[in-house]
C-alpha cells in the first residue's frame, strides 16, 4: 500500500498492467522519452522500450487509427490524446471505427482500446486545455466512457478499461493529478465498468456528480449537512456510459430528491439522461423537480471568467436548498 | 550563402507492359504461367459481368445502394493476386474483384449491398477487413496491422485500397507519413479512377501524379497502367515483395477509370462527356487482356457462360436467404450486452413477437431509392 496521486496512480496501472500483458501498448504524443506532458507514462519507456511505449507523430487521427488496426490485429494499445480538446481530429476514427468494428464485422472483430484524455477546467489553461465534453462519447452506441474520480479508483478503472474487450474513453481529470493522495495497493486491483457507487450516505437529498464534480458534490454535502442538516446520498457515477442507472434510481426512490452535478455545457448534457432514467425509474418518489448545476452553454470562456462558469459548491448548495424547499 | 539543391533527388516511374491492343512488352514481362494468366482473367470476367449484373439488382430493388467496379478489374485483381492468405487486404467500398478474389462468397457482398451486416462478416480465418465506407479513414488501420505485425514478428503485408478522392483526407497524409517513420509492411493502392463523383483529378490535386505523394513521406511511389493487369502484377508485387523483406510501405496510383456510375444513386452523364467515357472504352482492361491472352493461346471458350452461372448460382442463394431477424442488431455491439440495452431488446421482442405498431408490415414496400424504378415489378 503506498499514498499515491492520481498520477502516480494511473502510471502503476499502467506499469503494471504492461506487465502483465506483452500485447498491452502505450501510444501518443510525448508518451515515451517525455514521460508524457502530465507524467502519467513515466518511465514505460525506459522499462518497455520504444515499440511497446510509441512516441507517435503529431497526429490525433492516426493515433486513434493506427491503435484500431493494432487492436483488431490483437493487441491492446493504450492511446494518450494530449488534451481531450484535441480529440475532435481524431472524433470519427472514434465514432465511425473504433466504436463500430463489432458490430460492423459482426463480432469477427472487436476493438479493446483505451482512449486516455486529460480533460477538464480549473488549472488556469487555455481554450482547448478546460473543456469537459464527455457527453459526446457517452452517446456513442459501442464506446464506454469512464471518469475516474481520484487515485485509486482511477488506478482500478484504468487497469479495468485495459482489460476491457471493447474501446474505453478514459477522462482524467487535470485538477485531479496532484489534488490528493490515496492509499492505493501494491497489488493490482480493478473495479468494474458500468457501476456507480455510493460515497456517502443519507435520506434527504441524492447528488450525482463525477470526475472533478465529485469532489464539489462531497463538499456540498458537508456544508448541507453542518448548516442545515440535511444528510445527502453522494453518487460517484464513475462510468458516464453504459450508466449505472439502477444505483441512482435506488437512491432517489428513497430521498426523492435529485441534483445533478456536471462540468460539461447543461444542454443535451450526461445530466438529461441521468434525469430521464430517474424520472423512468423513481418517477412516483420524486418531491422536487430534478435540478442540475453545470457549466453554461457557453464555448470555454477563458480562466480568467472561469469560477463562474464551472459548478462551485456555493452554486450546488444553493441548487440544492432550491430543490428541499420545493 | 549558396542555395544548394539537396540529394537525394526524386524521381517517380511510370509503368506499362501491355498496351491497348494487347502487344507485350516482354523486357518488362513479369513472367506469369499460363494458369496464372488464366486464373487472372476468370477472375476479371467474373468481376465484370457481377458488376453488371449488380448494377440490375439494384435497379430492380433487390439491392440497395452499390458502387460498382467496371473499368478497374486490372487495378483490383492485379494488386490483390501478390498476397498470400496470411497477408491482409483492408478495402474500402469499391474493391468487388479484390474481395471475391481473396474469397469473400458472391451472396455475402450481394447480402451487404441489401442492407445485412451478416455480408459484411469476415470468415473466421480471413484476413480481411469489412468494407469501410468514410473515404481514407481505413488507411490508418492499415498500418496498425502493419504495426501490430512487425511487433509481433509475423510474416505478413498488409495491402489497403483507396481511390484518387481519398488522397485529399487527412487521414490519407497521416497514414503515409506513420508508415514511413514506423517502416512498416504496408502497401497502398491507389485506383485513380479519374473522378471522386463528379470532381475531376485536376480539382482534386495539383500534383501531376498521385505517386509523387509518397516522397514526401520518404516512401516509393510508382505510377502504373491501371488498366494493365501485368503492369499492376507486376508493381504490386515488387512492392510486396519489399514490404516483406523489411524495407518499408510504398505508395502505388493505379492510372484507370471508373466506366460507369459512382454509385448507382448517380448520374455522371451531367459531369463528363461521352467521348471521354468512349476513349477510355477503347482502353478497356479485359479487351486487352483477352487479345494478349487470344495471341498466347490462353483464351478459353465458354468462359462467360461458365461465370454467369456461378453467378446466377449466388445469386439464388442471397434470395433465399432467411429475412433479418430485427433482434441481431443487439448482439454485436458489446462483448457484454449492457442492462440497458438488454432492456431495449426485450422491448423490441415484446414488440415483435405481438406485432404491435412499430413493426413493418412484413410486404409493405420500401419507398424507392435514387436510381430505382418507383413501381415494383
């Protein structure tokens, strides 16, 4: 058991995992040498060597590309797009390719890939470098998007995505990195894909939040708690698709109440279809509207107007007081 | 400071060994036995006569939407006959005499054409890809087989087709510029077919050949005869025959011309001429082979009567191929079928099985398509 980052984290798996499996391949940009930009592949290089550890040319398209050819010819490449706001130069490749292969040669191929993307606002960065746009990849029949919400449940998803037969979307958040540290173990461990998980217990309130809204969410909830003492179900989703709709439709049946924290625009956003399945499922437990707290509909409007773009705890508390006073 | 021109310097080959009339240039004969000879032009008879007769079934709705292949048989049969089962083929959507040849079934490319993924299947042992249809975005993969085969130290080239459209893509530049720095087994067949639907090569590049963009990737490039079956044979397979020694990817244009429709949802009589349709006629592949083959005592009789019939066999065996079961479209999609899609499922068979609204009425037609004749017959 060592007290781990979630870069420190994320490398171990990676490390590990590498180990474990010679098919397992680590491509992208500045991913070898470097170590990559946040650090996450530090040292696969000089452990694995240039084949396994790829420092690719400068070219999201055929990163994406060239893993899905690995991946149908057996291997199971580990792909870092630099920034997931770069990722649209490589969109179809993941929506038209990887995501479809099974389906497309009718289960003679399949494609087990892991996309890894920082994604994610708060650490002062340009336009491109704080976005949050899971929502694109949890609506693509085929993919499984995860968001891991700190180092060691990033470490176990991460180990789990590899692992995984089909192709992972793998965000991680950037404000996460260095954020905390966690007792991770020594041991491989996974978690598995397509389970929320309660964080934190209560009766009067569900939040659901993810990657670096989790964190919002916990706080929310402790001031709700100390100030109005109301006590809160925190869902984790950890895996935005396929969602584990049935963990939070559980909780809300039981505190008939639902905020919804995410950092991707509100519109159309993973939020809508976390209500939907609320209202499909805990329709007749509902006391309150369902209320979301997200970023604006906005393209990134700078850092420098950021905190008033990205959900604080002030706005989710005050969303949720708005939702027990109904 | 001097300017100072740089080596190496470049050069880009042009090949040809038969002509329009069938004359051989025999210092560039690649040397292929008889049965070889043979084989390659059954195989071109057959891709000829299926195309028009795909064309039909198109026209009469028993298809949908295909693209057909008339006037690149050479380009396809002579690229694809230098690999070996153990290699792979990566097409796009326009390679008809490339799948057949490396033994996709006739009833699964017409089952493709009519809307079943079933015809879209690889057998278990084939090394081939589907048929990918966003223009160039197969060419990546390509070379992620190339990778993957170099890393695992297997004997394999991997062979991918696009046409002169996909070299505008970026992920046309991509793919040669990550086989070049990787110096993988790959080879990349491009059938310049002269018109990407109704845009000429002259709007399409500015280069004076397609070859030529290889050397800035730092690959070969060889421009051929593409209505040359020996010719294509004959660079395919020294291009193969590199990619398998180690030495790296190469970019070959197969110089030919798409004779009929792009798809049979258009019209090209509104964007070229007939007399540009009739000049390339007279070079017509087949012509040229059959008069070669004719001269060579290699011609056989009864050879389209024999294709037909293979043919017109297939083609009663896509016909009585059972209705798609709607449920299938679950089954492929994760290794593991998630709950909620387990549920959609089970609410499609719910429907289905009490045929509620929602289920097409089993001889209702579907509306036409572009290129169909409204009324059924």
């Amino acid at each position: 058991m060592a007290k781990l980052n979630l870069v420190k984290a994320l490398n171990l798996a990676l490390m590990q995992e590498m180990q474990r499996d010679p098919d397992v391949l680590v491509i992208g940009e500045d991913v070898g040498v470097d170590g990559g930009v946040f650090r996450v592949t530090e040292d696969l290089h000089r452990t694995y060597g240039s084949k396994r550890v790829i420092d690719s040319p400068l070219a999201e398209s055929a990163i994406i590309g060239t893993s899905v050819g690995m991946a149908l010819y057996g291997l199971k490449p580990v792909c870092e797009i630099q920034f997931s706001g770069f990722a649209f130069q490589c969109f179809h490749q993941i929506e038209n390719h990887a995501a479809r292969y099974r389906n497309r040669s009718q289960g003679r191929f399949h494609v087990p890939m892991v996309m890894r993307m920082p994604y994610g606002g708060g650490v002062r960065a340009l336009e491109h470098h704080s976005e949050s746009e899971e929502q694109f990849y949890a609506h693509i029949p085929g993919l499984k998007m995860v968001i891991p919400s700190g180092p060691r449940n990033g470490r176990a998803l991460l180990a789990a995505a590899i692992r995984d037969p089909d192709p992972v979307v793998f965000f991680e958040h950037k404000a996460l990195y260095h954020a905390h540290k966690e007792d991770v173990p020594d041991e491989p461990e996974t978690m598995d894909i397509g389970r929320a998980q309660v964080v934190s217990e209560g009766d009067d309130l569900t939040l659901v939040a993810w990657g670096g809204m989790l964190r919002v969410a916990r706080e929310a909830a402790e001031t709700l708690e100390q100030e109005d003492g109301v006590s809160c179900d925190v869902i984790d989703v950890l895996t935005i698709a396929p969602l584990d709709r049935e963990t939070i439709v559980r909780s809300v049946s039981k505190t008939g109440r639902a905020v919804i924290v995410h950092e991707a625009p509100r519109s159309f956003g993973p939020g809508a279809e976390v209500a939907a399945s609320i209202m499909d499922g805990a329709f007749l437990s509902l006391e309150a509207p369902i209320a979301r707290v997200t970023t604006h509909d906005v393209p990134f409007p700078g850092f420098a107007r950021e905190k008033a773009n990205v959900p604080d705890v002030a706005r989710v508390v005050g969303a949720a007081r708005e939702t027990l006073a109904f | 400071m001097p300017r100072t021109p740089l080596e190496p310097r470049f050069t880009v080959e042009y090949l040809s060994i038969l002509d329009a009339e069938g004359n051989l240039d025999s210092a560039l004969d690649p040397g292929l036995p008889g049965a070889e000879l043979k084989r390659l032009y059954r195989a071109m008879l057959l891709a000829r006569r299926l195309d028009e007769r795909m064309v039909r079934l198109q026209r009469q709705g028993r298809t949908g939407t295909f693209a057909p292949i008339k006037g690149q048989e050479a380009s396809q049969l002579g690229s694809v006959a230098v690999l070996r089962p153990t290699d792979w083929m990566v097409p796009s959507f326009r390679e008809t005499a490339s799948m057949i040849w490396r033994g996709w079934p006739i009833e699964k490319l017409l089952l493709f054409f009519a809307g079943h993924l079933e015809g879209g299947q690889p057998a278990p042992d084939q090394r081939d890809l589907p048929i990918t249809i966003p223009v160039s975005t197969q060419l990546p993969h390509a070379v992620g087989l190339a990778y993957a085969a170099q890393y695992r130290d297997d004997d394999v080239v991997v062979m991918a087709y696009f046409g002169d459209g996909a070299t505008s893509e970026g992920d046309f530049h991509e793919a040669l510029n990550f086989a070049g720095v990787w110096h993988v087994p790959v080879v990349f067949v491009c059938q310049n077919n002269q018109w990407a639907i109704s845009v000429p090569l002259k709007k399409q590049t500015n280069s004076k050949t397609i070859a030529q963009k290889a050397l800035a990737y730092g690959l070969p490039g060889i421009q051929v005869d593409g209505n040359d079956v020996l010719a294509v044979y004959a660079a395919s397979r020294e291009a193969v025959e590199r990619a398998r020694a180690g030495e790296g990817p190469t970019l070959i244009e197969c110089v030919t011309y798409r004779l009929g429709v792009h798809t049979t949802a258009d019209d090209p009589t509104k964007y070229r001429t007939a007399e540009e349709v009739a000049e390339w006629e007279r070079k017509d592949p087949l012509t040229r082979f059959a008069a070669y083959l004719k001269k060579k005592r290699l011609l056989e009789d009864g050879l389209e009567a024999q294709v037909d019939e293979e043919i017109a066999a297939a083609i009663a065996r896509f016909e009585a191929t059972a209705p798609a079961d709607p449920l299938v479209m679950f089954d492929h999609v994760y290794a593991e079928l998630p709950p909620e899609l387990k549920a959609q499922r089970e609410t499609l068979a719910e429907t289905l099985r009490s045929g509620e609204p929602g289920r097409r009425e089993k001889h209702e037609p579907s509306p036409p398509m572009r290129g169909q004749r409204s009324g059924r017959r």
